[in-house]
C-alpha cells in the first residue's frame, strides 16, 4: 500500500545523510510484519534466489524481462553505466559504522547493497536513466509489530532520465508494486511464520 512520503522523510534515517539531489518516487507499506530485530530476515529473503515477487505473476515478469531485454538491445545497463563507473556510490560517502555493516546483494536484480543496520537496508543500482536507491525501512506499530516501509529515490540523468521515470510512474504504481506486494504477502508468512 502506498503511504505519504513523509513516513520516510520525517523518520531519522540514516540515508538522509546520503540522498543530496536524489528525488523520491514512491513510499510503501510492504506486507511484511515481525518483531524489532526480524529486517535481517526480510532482507535475507529480499536477496535470496527464494524471492520470487518479481517473477511470480506473468504480467510483473513480463515488464521485467521486457525491461531488462531492452536494457541490454539500448546499452542502458551497460558496465560503464553502472555504480562505481557512472555513478559514485554511496558507500564511498559512509562513515565507519555503516561501512562495517554492508548487507547480502541481491541475486534476481542488479541491485548492491550499501549498508545493512537493524532498522535500515539501502541497495543501489545505476543505469542509463539515473541512479536508484532503494531503502527499507523497520517501522515500529502501534501495536508493537514491525512492517517494512520501502522507498524509491532516483538521482535521473538528464531529460532521458526524466522522461523514463514519469512514464514508468504509473507502471510502477498501478501494477508492478501491488502484485509484488500480493505475492510478497502470499510468500513471507512461509518463510517466517508470526506467532
């Protein structure tokens, strides 16, 4: 469920430290609930070859694979547009507490992670379009609980990168990130039962 973006911008997360000129595109309530210590098994699950949120429903492994066939066809994700080449990453700007911390990458995307805490993962990705971030945040519940509140910030590169993220808006929004949330929310309470 897509939430206000101040759920991200009024947390004090530690990537506000890091984001200058990064735009935020979306926030979200992801399906995933546990207990104040479980986002290490939410990201362990998110970079494991077991998530299969991207690739569950037809329509989102379709405009993923679709995604990635042109990326290749067009040179957007091509080595030199990656991080480390293109784009600096932010690992190079952390401190030494979340350097020590970095986190699993992901194995179905090109995602990296930066840094892993116990309330906060960030993984990074550049292509020709701009470099993308995504944090998740562990947000504690009224009623104790913790949920995952996920955030896309994108840093676009040029009118290209602009033009792409508007016209991927409503793709996103309309139908890669509520069926992810649905099979997300069909697969988690499998892989870590809440008592």
């Amino acid at each position: 469920m897509r939430i206000p973006d101040t759920e991200f911008t009024s947390r004090p997360w530690r990537i506000h430290e890091f984001i200058d000129g990064f735009v935020l595109e979306d926030v979200w309530a992801m399906p995933i609930s546990g207990g104040p210590d479980d986002l290490s098994t939410v990201v362990e699950y998110a970079t494991s070859d077991k998530n299969t949120s991207l690739s569950s429903n037809v329509v989102v492994r379709q405009l993923f694979a679709l995604r990635w066939r042109l990326g290749k066809l067009l040179g957007w994700d091509s080595e030199r547009q990656q991080v480390g080449k293109r784009a600096v990453s932010l690992r190079d700007g952390l401190p030494a507490d979340l350097l020590a911390v970095r986190g699993p990458d992901m194995v179905t995307t090109p995602f990296k992670s930066v840094y892993l805490t116990h309330d906060e993962w960030v993984a990074e990705f550049s292509a020709s379009m701009g470099h993308i971030v995504m944090h998740h945040g562990w947000v504690k519940k009224d009623d104790g609980t913790y949920y995952s509140q996920m955030t896309a910030l994108v840093k676009p590169y040029g009118f290209f990168g602009k033009l792409y993220m508007a016209s991927i808006n409503p793709i996103r929004r309309l139908i890669v990130y509520p069926l992810q949330a649905k099979a997300i929310r069909r697969e988690f309470p499998q892989l870590h039962p809440q008592p």
